[in-house]
C-alpha cells in the first residue's frame, strides 16, 4: 500500500439522512443547538464529512463556519472516516517513554498509511492517542475495544493480521 492518505468518498444512505434531519427538527431554534446535533451527526455517521456540516448548516439556518469552528475546535468530532477496525496507539508519558512512537511506525508501515488517515479498502483507520488508562501495560494499542499491551514493534504485524 504507498504511504499516502487515502480519501474515502463521502457515502450516506436515505435512512442515515433522515435521523440527521429528525435530529436537527428537535433542536432547530434552540441556542447551543450546534454542538447537540453535531454528536448525533457523528453517531449517525461516524464522523462530519462536509457534506454533513453543510447539511447541519442549511437545516439549523446557521453559518457553516459556526458547524466547522464546532467540529474542529472539539477533539471528540472526527472530519475524517474511521475503519471498521480503529488502531489507536497510546502516546501519553508512559507508552511514549517505553517506545509507543516505534509502535505507531511499525503500525503505519505495517497499514502503508499515516496517523489520522485510513486504509484504501476501509478497514484500518489509524489515530495516536493520549493516555488510555493503561499505564501499567505501557506501550498500548488498541484495536476497537482490544487491548494489547508492552508491545514491540515485532508484535505489530502478527496482532493486525488476526484482524485481516
């Protein structure tokens, strides 16, 4: 896979659209009615493609920039699609002193992609994170709810390929 980041194009179905704008129609008219309908846009389709923002805009009669300084201000909005399976690599003190960063390159050469992009065929999405509480079994990755712990950068290939 080359090393770049992959683009996946924007696909939703009528049933996905139709929770947003039922959503939207509870909050329409509401102050703070952005940031509500935003966590259930990203719960209906899993992150904000600007196809949703625009969406959010237009059905709240707000100015898109007010959707985009929402989304991108708060860490738990995601602008980019998640694989079915997310590797996330823990990066806070005590993973990153124990080799997390060897890690997370093991894991973006073993994926061919980068932190934050995900793969070409839609199965591996790749983040670094800060500290998952697992500070004992330092360094983490976790793949969905999975964890593996004291991790080498050996170990990497095999845990993914379970997942293939």
């Amino acid at each position: 896979m080359p090393n770049c980041k992959t683009v996946i194009p924007y696909q939703s179905t009528p049933e996905q659209e139709e929770r947003l704008r039922t959503v939207i129609a509870e909050h329409k008219g509401q102050p703070g009615a952005t940031m509500p309908v935003l966590q259930a846009a990203q719960e209906i389709f899993g992150y904000l493609p600007e196809e949703v923002q625009i969406m959010v805009a237009e059905e709240l009669d707000v100015p898109l920039s007010e959707v985009y300084g929402v989304a991108s201000f708060y860490a738990q909005f995601s602008m980019n699609p998640k694989g079915k399976y997310q590797v996330s690599v823990c990066m806070g003190t005590a993973c990153y002193v124990k080799g997390a960063a060897d890690v997370l390159a093991a894991v973006e050469k073993k994926l061919g992609i980068k932190t934050g992009s995900i793969t070409g065929d839609g199965k591996f999405s790749l983040d670094a994170c800060r500290c998952v509480g697992a500070c004992g079994l330092a360094p983490v990755m976790l793949v969905g709810s999975d964890v593996y712990g004291r991790l080498t950068p050996d170990q990497v290939g095999p845990i993914l390929d379970k997942y293939l």
